[in-house]
C-alpha cells in the first residue's frame, strides 16, 4: 500500500504541535541545523519536538552541504525520525547512527537535477558541489541502495518546472530497491497533486513531499495548520 508523508517546517514548538495535529501525525516537521548557533541549542529543539510528540526531520537548512557534519551530530545525539543528508555524507550518517542505537530513524541522500532528464548530479557536499559531473539516476540510484540510505531526496525540482527530471529519477530510485522518495523545492498547494502525482505514478510506493515557505504566514513566521490538514486531505484523495 502506497503512503504519502508531509515535510514541513514550524516557528516554534506550539506550531510543531499544530501542525502535527494538523496532519493527524501524518507528518514530519523539520530541524534545520543551519538555524542554530550551536549543535547543542539543535540538540534540545529537537528533544523538546521529540517529547511533544513531533516525529522531527533534522535537516541542513536550504540544502546548505557546510551543515552535513552538524546533521550527523545533531541526529547522533537525538535519533530523530527522520534525517536530510547530502549524497557523500548519507551513507556516513547511517553508519553513525547505527552505532549510536538507532532502530526507526531513516536516512535521505540529497540528490540534484542534471542538465537533461535521466542524467543527475550526487556531488551536493561541501567540496563536490562545484564540480561539473554528472551521472545516470540508474547509477546514482544504484549507489543509494548500496550504502543502505532509505530514500532520495530531489531537489531542487522547481514546482512543476522539471518533472521529467522528477519522473526518470523516480523510476530509476524504485527499479534499485528504493521506494521512497522525496521531491523538494517549489511545491505548494497548488501543484501538490501533479508532483507526488508523478512520483506516485512512476513507481514510488512512499512519497515525503517537503513544502516549506509556500505554506508559512508572512506575517507570524508559523506553518499554517490549516494548510497542512488542506495537503493531508490531497494525499488522502490521492491514495483513494
């Protein structure tokens, strides 16, 4: 049975537990580590989520790859639900929390769009990003399911702008055993139902949506609850 899960952000611990409830729990709310001064001011958001009852993303903050070394730190000290990771530090950050006693936290690999459909880049870390390469989604795909890292993380897919980009990773991601994906960057709720649409036709059996400032009020910084139950409601229709 297919499943679609939400990704959002929250100003603050009451807006966690809004949008949480919002979703009927059918939602992650996401850490950004670039946000905090320090691992250990991270270390305690995540904690005061955690106790709330928030299934937490920690996150690197607009795909920052400086973040990848906090995120592991961050995700070490309070094995969250969920953790956002760049391709080279993925299969790292699985080690890591392994070891540290992790047995529900699951792990993406920020992958990026290539020049044409079919083609991707997985140099997102702080020194590969500048480089030019680009590799098949089979290959990129194939070296996910290697090192164990749970799903893709596609970003930036610019809302509807590249969903052939979307499509050919999608499959590719599933024919290599892994069938969880998450299209970043540009989703509202407007095109919400064509982009996990697409994901969801192409084969993926979960879909982690990530919808970050087109649902936050200007004015009060906070994730709109209203909003979040409105896309929980389209996942559901979408499934149905």
């Amino acid at each position: 049975m297919s499943k679609i899960e939400l990704n959002v952000l929250a100003k603050d611990l009451d807006n966690a537990v809004a949008v949480t409830q919002a979703a009927e729990g059918n939602v992650y709310v996401g850490v950004l580590t670039k946000n905090f001064d320090t691992v250990d001011e991270a270390v305690a958001q995540v904690k005061a989520y955690t106790a709330a009852g928030v299934r937490v993303s920690v996150g690197l903050g607009a795909g920052d790859p400086a973040m990848w070394r906090r995120v592991v730190d961050v995700s070490v000290a309070t094995l969250p639900a969920h953790v956002n990771q760049v391709y080279p530090a993925a299969g790292l950050t699985v080690g890591a929390l392994e070891v540290a006693g992790a047995t529900d936290t699951w792990v993406n690999a920020l992958i990026t769009p290539g020049s044409k459909p079919g083609l991707v880049r997985v140099g997102t870390g702080p020194n590969s990003v500048g480089f030019d390469g680009e590799v098949s989604a089979e290959q990129a795909a194939a070296l996910v399911a290697e090192v164990g890292i749970a799903s893709v993380k596609f970003y930036p897919i610019g809302g509807t702008t590249q969903l052939d980009h979307l499509t050919a990773m999608v499959k590719a991601a599933v024919a290599a055993g892994v069938p969880i994906f998450e299209p970043t960057g540009g989703i509202d709720v407007e095109n919400y139902d064509v982009v996990v649409s697409t994901c969801l036709e192409a084969g993926a059996t979960h879909v982690v949506p990530h919808i970050y400032t087109s649902i936050v009020d200007k004015a009060s910084g906070n994730t709109i609850p209203e909003l979040v139950t409105l896309l929980n409601e389209k996942s559901a229709a979408l499934l149905s």
